[in-house]
C-alpha cells in the first residue's frame, strides 16, 4: 500500500493537487473556527450552493473555462446571496434558518438550470462545470493550486492580523462596538473571507460538500480545547491532514473522487475527537461518569453505615442494614465496602461489619457536609451568595463564621444535627465484648 503512495508522490500533478488540498484544508479549518463559535455553521452551505449560478453565469460571458473567472463569479454570487439573507433577516418575519433554507434551494436551483443549459448549448459538455457540484480536484493544474496558494495565504494572513477583533466580535460584538471597532467592516470582512475559503474549494470538494470542510474541522478542535487560538490552530492542522488523506487515498483507490475522501478523512477525525478528547469526548464522559458513580456510592455506603452507628450500633452491622437505609446496586455496593474497608473506615467482622476509630472521624465530616447542604438546598434563596452547585463544594473551612453559624443553627433546629460519636466508643464496645 505505501509503495503505490510513494510512486504517486513523484507524479508533479499529484504534488500540486496534494498541495492545493492541504491549504484549502488550513484555511477551511481557521475560517470555519469563528463560523462554527458564531452559530453561522449553515452560512458556508449557503454560499457554497450560491456560487453554482456564479460559475455558470462567469463561464457564459468569458466562454470558457477560466478557475480565476469562476471564482469571481462564485464570490460575487456568494455574497450577493449573503446580502440577499441579511435583507430577509432584518426586514421580514422569516428566522435565520428559514432564510438560509430558502437560499440554498432558489440560488442552487437557479445554477442547475444554468448548468443544463450550459451543456445543452454546443461547447457545453467540454466545459467541466458539473466537476464543480461533486468537485473534481484531479483537474487542477499548476495554475489552478497557484491561484489557490495566493487566496489561502492572503486569508491566513488577514486573519492571523485581525485575530484580536475577528475574536471579540465573535464573543462579545457589543463590547467590540463600544470599543469603537468597526463592527460593521469586521463582519464584512470575515464574511468575505468565509466566501473566499469557500470559492477555492468548489473545484476540489464541490458544492455540495463545501460547508462539511469549513464545519468539521472546526468542530473537531472544539472537543480538543477551549481557547481560541489553540482551536483555530489544531482545526486548520485537522484540515490539512483531511486533505492531504483524502488525496493520497484518492491516488491508491481508482475511481474514487477526491472531495469525498477529503470529507470522510475529516469526518474520521471528527469521529476520533468525538470519543478520545480528554474533556468532552465520549470516552472521558463515560470514565467521569463511571468514577462520579463509584464516588457516589462509596459515600451513600459511608452515610448509611454512620446512621447505623447513631442509633447505637457500632458493630454487627449487616449487608441487609446498610442496603435497607440507601439502596445502592450491589457491584458497586461490594466495591464500596472494599474501598472503605481498604482506607481503613470499617472492618470486617466474620460477616458484618464495624465503624473505626478512624471511620467515626471521616464519618463525621461527610456527614456533617451532607446535612448542611441539604439545609442549603431547603433554604437556598438565604445563600445565594454561596452559589453552591454540589456538597463537595460546600467546603467548612472556607465559610465565613456567619455562613457557617447559620447552617449550623439551622441543623439543630431541625433536628438533623449529627451524633458525634466518641472515638473510645469501639475501645469500650470491644472490652464489653470481651
């Protein structure tokens, strides 16, 4: 398999194609970080589907097929589209995402009419404008990946000097404004950026697949960071690697199309992201989960074996007691026993068990902790101050004396105080035994 890949390598069209593919890949993925964080995720489709009747429309006055007139064509379609959603946005009734759904369908319905006449029309089959609905990026030629090069880096490097305003205006355009920035010529401008990321890559993904590489990428570095710059960052590294995958597989897989390998690479990343980021995937949910499981019931074990020893008995206490006072699944009631028998909280005693000197002290506290959080819960409107959002939060030493004067005085009056046992009790329990 790789000795077919390297054989291509040496092959200048598959070099210019694989270069082409990669900085559409970067761009797609820093562009496609500030759409995705600004909800306009659905604006690249709709600007993608727009730029059909451009092509046709720029191919029927030059007569031939020209990627610099194609582009400018497709750019002025995409942003009179644009234009056009705003005007319905703000003068008439009809939502964002109705306005984008109408777009999308007349303006793409519009250049599949111009396309079938175009092929109708004599020199039409020779054009290759269908390539630009699928994308056909094995067509592109040292001049097309040139023109490409010059569109990816010039948007690289607008967008690397307007980072600090492009990034206000996505999360706070209203501090922006008071600023003085020009908010107006800002959206303008990263509205024409998104347009240009996008007339570059209709020979290569096409049409149809064009909002799936400013998209996936972006949403893909988003499971792997929280900071701007770190995710603009590893979206364009995730872009770059989907093109240049979807190239080389498209080289050993004949009769594939390049564009769709591009965006099965990128939705391959997506899928790894989705499931191994060390945050948010799904993997790290599930071990979170699993933990805050095993955490919970280790201490519901804890609780129910301590309001066993509050009633008075400190030893001989039974599987069936503790599970009738909190019923925990037995797995994790069995791994909770061993996990608090392990830290030396309880001990076996042929087949039940006693609280410790040691257990009588941590006992205590997480009960202390549990009941007044649950006072917090009953009066939470006297405590908003405290903004407490689990008892593992409500931490005693860093209460204020008022705080914690209150919580107490509401325990005992309503008789939740907890026994503290004395730490001699087990001494005095075995001695009796004995």
């Amino acid at each position: 398999m790789l000795e077919p890949i390297l054989l291509q390598l040496q092959n200048p069209n598959t070099q210019w194609v694989l270069l082409g593919t990669m900085l559409l890949g970067i761009t797609s993925g820093v562009v496609g970080s500030f759409t995705l964080l600004r909800k306009q995720s659905l604006i690249g489709d709709a600007m993608a589907h727009a730029a059909l009747p451009g092509v046709c429309i720029a191919f029927l006055l030059y007569g031939s097929k020209s990627l610099l007139w194609f582009l400018v064509g497709a750019a002025i379609a995409a942003l009179i589209s644009s234009f056009i959603i705003q005007v319905i946005i703000n003068h008439s009734r009809i939502k964002e995402d109705s306005a984008l759904g109408i777009i999308i369908s007349v303006f793409f319905g519009f250049g599949i009419v111009l396309l079938t006449y175009i092929q109708h029309n004599g020199s039409g089959n020779q054009s290759g404008l269908d390539d630009f609905i699928f994308g056909q990026a094995a067509s592109m030629v040292a001049a097309d990946v040139q023109l490409i090069t010059i569109v990816s880096l010039s948007i690289l490097v607008v967008t690397a000097i307007f980072y600090k305003e492009f990034k206000l205006l996505t999360f706070d355009p209203q501090f922006a404004k008071g600023l003085g920035i020009p908010v107006s010529f800002f959206n303008g401008l990263l509205l024409l950026l998104i347009v240009c990321s996008v007339v570059i890559g209709l020979q290569t993904v096409g049409v149809i697949l064009m909002a799936a590489m400013l998209i996936t990428p972006a949403i893909s570095a988003r499971y792997w960071t929280d900071k701007l710059s770190h995710m603009i960052i590893i979206s364009g590294l995730i872009g770059g690697f989907s093109g240049v995958a979807g190239t080389l597989l498209s080289t050993i897989m004949k009769g594939m199309a390049t564009g769709p390998l591009i965006i099965i690479a990128a939705t391959f990343m997506f899928l790894i992201s989705l499931i191994f980021a060390p945050n948010r995937g799904l993997l790290a949910k599930a071990l979170k989960q699993l933990s805050l499981r095993k955490k919970t019931a280790i201490d519901q074990v804890f609780l129910s074996i301590y309001d066993i020893a509050e009633g008075g008995t400190l030893r001989g206490i039974k599987d069936e007691a503790i599970l009738k006072k909190r019923n925990v699944p037995l797995r994790l009631f069995q791994y909770s026993k061993n996990e608090l028998n392990k830290k030396g909280f309880i001990q076996k005693e042929a087949n039940t068990w006693m609280l410790t000197d040691k257990g009588i002290e941590a006992g205590y506290e997480l009960v202390l902790q549990q009941r007044l959080f649950e006072m917090y819960l009953m009066h939470e409107m006297e405590f908003a101050h405290l903004d407490l959002k689990t008892r593992d939060d409500l931490n005693l030493q860093q209460l204020s004396k008022e705080t914690k004067e209150q919580l107490l005085k509401l325990l005992s009056t309503h008789n939740r105080s907890p026994l503290l046992i004395p730490r001699s009790a087990v001494v005095r329990d075995r001695r009796l035994m004995v």
